[in-house]
C-alpha cells in the first residue's frame, strides 16, 4: 500500500536551473530554452578568473 500511496502523492520534481544562464527549466530538458546550452554539460565562464593575462 506505500508504493500505491507514494505513486498517488507524489510531487513534481523541482525545476533544475540552466548551468550558463540561469533559466530555470524542466529536469527532462536537454537543452535550455533560454540560450540553447546543452543542460548536460557544465558551464565554465572562461573569464570569471580574472587573474590571467589578455593575449596579444
């Protein structure tokens, strides 16, 4: 009766946010709706460190 009972009750799993532009989106997305990124993938913004040099 738990398993019928948590299969009746149970809630809509959270929103996840895009890893680039912050939109929130469904968990089932593949790909952010907002800007196109790929919501498997991990963002790494290249010029959040600010202590390398500009290339000349």
């Amino acid at each position: 009766m738990g398993l019928l009972n948590r299969l009746l009750h149970r809630e809509d799993s959270p929103e996840t946010s895009c890893p680039r532009c912050g939109v929130p989106s469904p968990p089932e997305d593949v790909e952010c709706t907002a800007c196109g990124w790929d919501m498997r993938e991990a963002y790494h913004d290249d010029l959040s460190g600010a202590d390398h040099e500009p290339v000349r």
